[in-house]
C-alpha cells in the first residue's frame, strides 16, 4: 500500500475534501473578488483539525507529519480549491516553524523538526503568544523575507535590527508578503549587523507595533483569494524576547523550513495538475466537435494521456522526497528537484487543459482559467525554478 493511502490518510482526505465542499466551494468566488479569505474560515479549518496538521500536540497542533500535511494541500486543491486558498489558509505553515523548532518541540521530523541553534529567553512564550493562538484560528501569521531589492539573495537582506536595551530597533521594507494584510504577527528576517552582511535573525513583529505599516494591496495575476502586501518598518522597537533562537541563526532557520515551503509548493503544482487533467477529461467527455465527442479522438486522448503521465511521476517523485525529509535525511538537492519537476508538469497541464476548454477556457466562469494563472507563481515562490537549477547544480559537483 502506497504511504500516501494508508488508513488514516484516506480519513484525513475525506475530511479535507469535505470542508472544501461545505465551506469553500460555495465561496471561493466572491473570496477571489473579495481579494482574501475570511478569518473565520481559520476557526472553521482549525476546530477540524486541518490548521494544526504537521505540528505537534504540545504546541497546540494535530500532530502528523509532512506528508499528512501533503495529503491535506493535495486534497484542498483535487476538491475544487486552489493553490491561492492554500497560500491564504496556510500561511502558518511558513510563518511557525522556525518557533516551533527553537522552542524545541518535534514534529516527527518534518515542519519544525531541527532546532536552529542556541534559543532566546522568549522561545517558549512565542509557542504561548503567536502558535497556539494561530493554530487554534484566532490568529494570522505571515512570513516576510523578500525585500523590495531582491528575494532569491536571501543573504543580501538589508531591513536591520539594531540592539537597544531588551529591544531591538527594526528599519526597512518588505514586499509581496502573504496574508500580510490579514497578519496579525509577522515572522521577519532582519540584518543584526550592516545591510547586506548575511548576519540574519528572525523577529515576530506584532501588526499594531508603532512605525509597522501596512502599504498598498497588491495586485496580482492569480493566487487572488490571497492578500499580498508590502510592509514598512520606521524604528520599530521589537523585544528582545521576540526574537527566535540566538541572534544571527537566522539564515540557518530560513534555510532549513524552505524543504517543507517547497514541497508545500511542489505539491500544490502536481496537484493543481491532477485537478487539471480531471477538469480536461470532464470536458473532452461532454464536448462534442463535428458530431463526436472530442474525447472519441486519438489525438485529444493523447494528449489526455501525457498530461495524466506528468502529474503522476510528479505526484510519485514528490512523495518519494517528501517521506526522505520526513525520515530527516539531508535532500536539499531532491526537494529542488522536486519542486522543479513538479511545476514543470503544472506548468504543461495548465496550458494543455486551457487549450482544450476551447473558448469556455478563457473566461472567468472556467475553473480551469483560475487555476492556469494561479500556476504560474509556483516556479517564482519559494525558491525561483533557476535557483532550483543552481541548487541541484551545486548538488552534482558543479
Ligand atoms: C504572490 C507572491 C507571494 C509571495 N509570498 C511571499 C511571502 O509570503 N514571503 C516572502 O518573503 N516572499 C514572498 N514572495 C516573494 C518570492 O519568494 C520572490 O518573488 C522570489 O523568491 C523571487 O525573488 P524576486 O522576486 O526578488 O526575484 P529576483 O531575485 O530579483 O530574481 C529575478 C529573476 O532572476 C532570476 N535569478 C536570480 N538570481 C539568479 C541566479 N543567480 N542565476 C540565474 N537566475 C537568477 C530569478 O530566478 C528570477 O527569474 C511572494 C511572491 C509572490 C509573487
């Protein structure tokens, strides 16, 4: 039996694609338009358990590990959802870990499984103030590493934290944040040392701090269920206790949750590619063309045929890494990998499946339309598709 189809995966499945039906579906619409999700839909995902999916008990989640948290993205998007509810419901899952980690709790492994170095007098107040609180859908948190200078340089930040008293002085700016609208707190990457210096350390800076401004919604190709912001910091005085772990192991940590962003990632691709071909293979079923089915046609069902190969190997391979990181061997070039292999599929399903929707396929009422330009952020984020490519570069000695 596959690890994916074990008992308790097809139950966790079910519960994934039975809230999609209830509470997304009759929805997903107007949250696009609205250009968010609502807060209560957090309540709603986390008194069912899928909020805390991947993060351990003691700190207020489910439990499960990564790959219970792939069956769940995997199923939001097969159910009908899309990689944008994902982005908007999920953001905890990048905005966490890194306190989940250096507060020491395990997640078999996966989400939060390394400690990141020596820990910070708040660590364990932060599990308090910003982790349960979040898991349990009171909260919204939200990741800022990008800057406005550049994202895939994560050494080259340059949003500084300077040391004053048990306070640290926060100045820069933040771009393309997600749920930085909706966040209460965010998880931010500064520069303890001069601008560009590499020395990083993670602050959680609470929304209603002085000099943190929210700036303009930003709007996008896809993902629109999901709000984006860019964020401003003016001498924000930030506590010395919301710091996670020691100063300047802050690149380490980013570093080290970027495997779970990214098969997070990859999973959303091959899934969105699943959705995809099913969407394509319901229409080419209905559709008929000079008195025929377009499905009766050898050259449409070939083409049906190679989209399904695409998502699959990359569903297969997916899997594969993701249980290898769950069992904590070091795989940085096979997540790579994946999420490029991943996206890859995505990216060819999408157009093939738009293509195949005809006219019906170019508008707004096409499922299909969303999730093609919901795709294409999948080889940007986390990790662009040439980053990837250096990274599995590096990985084979070159
Ligand atoms: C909708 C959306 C949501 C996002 N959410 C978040 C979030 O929540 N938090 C967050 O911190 N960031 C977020 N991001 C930012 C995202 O992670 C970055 O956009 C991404 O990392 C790329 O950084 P960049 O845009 O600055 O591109 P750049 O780094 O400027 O790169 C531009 C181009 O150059 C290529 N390139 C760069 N360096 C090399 C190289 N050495 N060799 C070859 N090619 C190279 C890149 O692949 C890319 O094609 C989000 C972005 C979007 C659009």
């Amino acid at each position: 039996m596959s690890i994916a189809n074990t008992p308790e995966r097809r139950q966790l499945r079910e519960l994934t694609r039975a809230f999609v039906t209830r509470e997304v579906l009759p929805h997903l619409d107007d949250w696009e338009r609205a250009g968010e999700v609502p807060r209560a839909l957090h309540a709603t995902a986390a008194k069912l358990g899928l909020l805390g999916i991947g993060f351990p008990e003691s700190v207020g989640g489910s439990g499960g590990d990564l790959l219970d948290s792939i069956i769940v993205t995997e199923e939001l998007i097969r159910a009908g959802g899309s990689s944008g509810l994902v982005a908007a419901l999920f953001t905890h899952g990048i905005a966490l870990p890194h306190m989940v980690a250096a507060a020491g709790a395990r997640t078999g492994g996966s989400l939060g499984g390394r400690l990141t170095g020596a820990s910070s007098p708040g660590d364990d107040s932060l599990i308090e103030r910003y982790v349960r609180p979040t898991l349990a859908g009171t909260m919204i948190g939200a990741l800022a590493i990008t800057e406005p200078d550049g994202g895939s340089d994560v050494a080259a930040i340059r949003t500084t934290a300077i040391r004053d008293g048990d306070h640290y002085v926060v100045n820069g700016s933040k771009t393309y944040i997600t749920s930085g609208h909706r966040a209460d707190f965010v998880t931010t990457a500064v520069c303890t040392d001069f601008p560009g210096s590499g020395e990083l350390t993670l602050l959680v800076i609470d929304k209603d701090s002085p000099g943190f401004t929210v700036g303009r919604r930003l709007e996008k190709l896809g993902w629109h269920c999901s709000d984006t912001a860019e964020l401003s910091f003016v001498d924000v005085r930030v506590p010395v206790t919301n710091r996670i772990g020691a100063e300047n192991t802050g690149f380490l940590a980013i570093m080290q949750h970027f495997a779970a962003e990214r098969l997070s990632l990859a999973t959303q691709a091959y899934a969105t590619a699943q959705r995809c071909v099913e969407l394509a293979v319901r229409w080419c079923r209905d559709r008929e063309t000079f008195g025929r089915p377009l499905v009766g046609r050898q050259v449409v069902r070939h083409r049906l045929a190679e989209m399904h190969t695409r998502a699959e190997a990359a569903r297969s391979y997916v899997h594969e890494v993701a249980a290898r990181v769950a069992a904590g061997e070091p795989v940085v070039t096979e997540v790579a990998m994946a999420k490029n292999v991943a996206v890859a599929a995505c990216d060819h399903v999408v157009d093939q499946a738009l293509q195949l929707h005809g006219g019906f396929g170019y508008l707004r009422d096409a499922e299909v339309e969303r999730h093609y330009r919901d795709a294409r952020i999948l080889g940007i984020g986390g990790g662009t598709t040439e980053i990837m490519n250096e990274i599995i570069a590096k990985g084979m000695g070159l």
